[in-house]
C-alpha cells in the first residue's frame, strides 16, 4: 500500500513538472507571438503559421501564371486613343424670327423682335474612343484605320499610367483597316511583334483594350476559334469594309477594344482585334500581325504606306467560269469590267495598260507561279513592292504570250 502511495506521489510530482514546462514553453511562445501580432498585426503569426504571404497571390496554374505574367508585361504598352471633334451646341433661338421679317406680323410682336437669333456655337466633344498599342519605344502606335479616321476629329493617346499626348496620324493603310500614329515621347514599353503564320485553333490567346470606350486595360482570354476567315466589316455611316485572312477568337472583344493588340501567352502581338459580330456570343476577329509588318516597316522607311498594284478588274477562273464563259483553262485571272460604269476591266494608264493586257485576258501565272484559288492574283501581287518587275503570263486571243510589268503605287 506504501509502495502505492509512493508510485502515485511520484507521477503527481512527474505531472506538475511536465505541465509547468508546457505552459512555460506554450506561454513564452504565446508571448512572442502575442506581443507580434500587437506590434505588426497578424501577418507575421499568418505567415508563420501558414507558410504563404499573406500580400502576394501565387497563380494556381501554368497558365494562369503565364497570363498574368503576359499581361504585366504587356499592359503598359497598351494604350487608349480618344477621338475628339468641334460639335455644334443646340441653342434656344428666338421662335418668332421668322416672323420678324414680316412687316404685318412684326407690329403685333413688338420687342419680341430685339432680340436675333445667334450664329450656333460649337465645343470640342469626344466623338469616339478606341485603342491601341505602342510598337517602338519613341512614340509609334499601331491601331486600326477605323479609329483614327474621323474627318476633321483631333486624337489624344492615352497611356496606361493615365498621361495623354497629342496624336498625329501618320499613314493610313489603303487596303487593310491599319494605322500609325506617333507621340512626342521617349522611352516608352513596347510590345514584341510575334509571327502570326503558324497559330493553331485552340491556342490560347488574350485582349487588352479600352472596352466601351471607358474601361481601359481592360483583360480578356479565350482561345484561337478560327483561322483564315473573311468578314465585312461595317465601319457606321454605311460604309464598309472586307477583311481577309483575319484570326477568330471568343476571347471578350467590346466596342472600343478595337486596335488592340492580341496576345499569346509568352505576351507577344499574334494580332490586332479589329471588329466583333453583334448580337453574337464571343465571336471576335483580328488581324494577323504579320499583315502589319510590311506597313510598319514602310512608315519607319519611307513615312507612308504604299500598295502595288495592275490596275485590273478580275475573277479567278473555276470549272463554273470556264463553262459559263466557254474559256478553254479553268484557272488564272480572267479580266474583266465590273458592275458600274466606271468600273473598267483595265485602269488607263496602270501598269497592265502600259502592258497591254486587255479585257477578256486571262493572267495565268505571275513570276511562274500558277494563279488560282490558292494563289490569288492580288495576293501575289502584294507580296511585291512598288516599282517591282514582275513576269506574266498571258492567253489573250487563244494565243499565250510573256509580259514584263512594273507595278506602280496604288491610288488612294
């Protein structure tokens, strides 16, 4: 029984000992954390606890982390061009004027006549607003055409820290809904321009723009959902215009994203996002980029961009058209006038004239190469540059022939 007492005694002790240790141990680290989190708040006793910090996130994904690195990389090279105009104020004139005039009406009006209507006046509005993207660090801008092509508008680009410039509207593009504009500025981030030839459908790819002309920087993702398409795309007012080999995406696009750029995910230009179709769901359309390089390069060069051309009216020759027109090839460029009055098979003057290339020619091959459906006439000819040498050959009157053709510049 003694030996009982004992034993018992002694884990008594045993216990008291150990929980003394605990507490002294739970106590001091208590106390040091306690006095932390009163001196720096609960971010240290967070972190510590947790092993995350508590003010930077950390992407889940490899792609995600990939797009918020694109897009940090990128945003500061995307900007917001705002078209502003001179616009008429609507203002209370006299509504007895006209009668003024009159001397019958005008004894019964009495000082209602003392007072002449005033010549309209006019403040500077903003008419549009679109984006844009910053291509070399002193100032020059690509966007579309489209926004930057309001008659008698003045543009102010508008960087991503929120500082504005006067704009100047460099070149415009005469085929393709494409333009530069510059800044007076230096040291500028720009974007890297990627290689648009080889995307594949699926491809993950994101928007920057200024979206509704109000958000801007705004970010969107989504993938590649089709290649080589081609659109009418309408400008407003009734005009329109036809895109080419344009990229599609379901990435969100908005009025006012047009002219900026599309990203892949290492943050490099695959495109320009140019027009969307309404009343659809995510269905977006830009420009390749490589379709801007030859532009970018001319205006850097020459300040101007410049197209090769003709001057003739065509279409490619398929089974249909070799039967409908009793021609004896089914491929090349059959010349021939268009639907209005003025639009002749062969320009005066132009190239093809010069040439000698007449209406009911057919251009079967251009530098060797076979033209038909998968080498178009006019893409062909814009692989060159203006003042070019070009061979062609010809079956006009049954009979084929070689040409030499310089292209000239274009007429805008």
């Amino acid at each position: 029984m003694k030996n009982l007492k004992r034993m018992f005694k002694n884990k008594l002790i045993m216990t008291v000992i150990v929980s003394f240790l605990v507490s002294a141990v739970v106590g001091g680290v208590f106390g040091y954390y306690g006095a932390t989190f009163f001196n720096q708040g609960a971010a240290p006793l967070i972190q510590h606890l947790t092993g995350a910090k508590s003010n930077a996130y950390q992407p889940v994904t490899d792609e995600e982390s990939k797009v918020v690195s694109a897009v940090k990389r990128a945003s500061p090279a995307v900007v917001s061009i705002v078209a502003t105009k001179d616009v008429a104020i609507v203002e209370q004139q006299n509504p007895f004027q006209q009668f003024c005039d009159d001397p019958f009406f005008k004894q019964f009006l009495g000082n209602q006549c003392d007072t002449p209507s005033q010549p309209p006046k006019t403040q500077t509005q903003q008419v549009a607003a679109g984006s844009g993207f910053i291509i070399d660090a002193s100032g020059l801008i690509l966007t579309n055409k489209h926004v930057v092509n309001i008659s008698g508008a003045n543009y102010t680009v508008i960087t991503n820290d929120g500082k504005k410039y006067p704009a100047q509207v460099l070149a415009r593009d005469p085929v393709q809904d494409l333009a530069v504009v510059k800044i007076n500025a230096s040291g500028l981030s720009a974007l890297t321009l990627g290689d648009s030839a080889n995307l594949q459908i699926g491809q993950t790819v994101i928007a920057i723009g200024n979206a509704l002309g109000q958000f801007s920087n705004s970010v969107s993702k989504g993938v590649i959902s089709g290649l080589s398409r081609s659109i009418t795309a309408s400008e407003g007012g009734g005009s329109s215009e036809t895109l080419s080999e344009v990229i599609q995406t379901d990435a969100a696009i908005n009025p006012g994203n047009s002219g900026g750029p599309l990203l892949n995910l290492a943050g490099q230009v695959i495109g320009m996002n140019a027009a969307i179709v309404q009343g659809a769901q995510n269905i977006g359309f830009a420009i390749p980029i490589n379709q801007a390089k030859k532009d970018i390069s001319q205006v850097e060069t020459t300040g101007k961009i410049s197209y090769p051309y003709l001057g003739i009216r065509y279409v490619l020759v398929t089974d249909d058209i070799k039967q409908k027109n009793n021609l004896s090839v089914n491929y090349g460029a059959l010349v021939t006038r268009g639907s209005g009055a003025s639009d002749v098979a062969v320009a005066p003057n132009s190239p093809a004239d010069k040439a000698g290339i007449k209406e009911g020619d057919i251009i079967l091959e251009i530098d060797g190469k076979k033209i038909d459906q998968n080498n178009d006439l006019a893409q062909a000819t814009q692989s060159h540059n203006v003042g070019d040498a070009v061979t062609l050959k010809v079956l006009s009157g049954g009979q084929e022939k070689t040409v030499q053709v310089t292209l000239a510049e274009r007429p805008l």
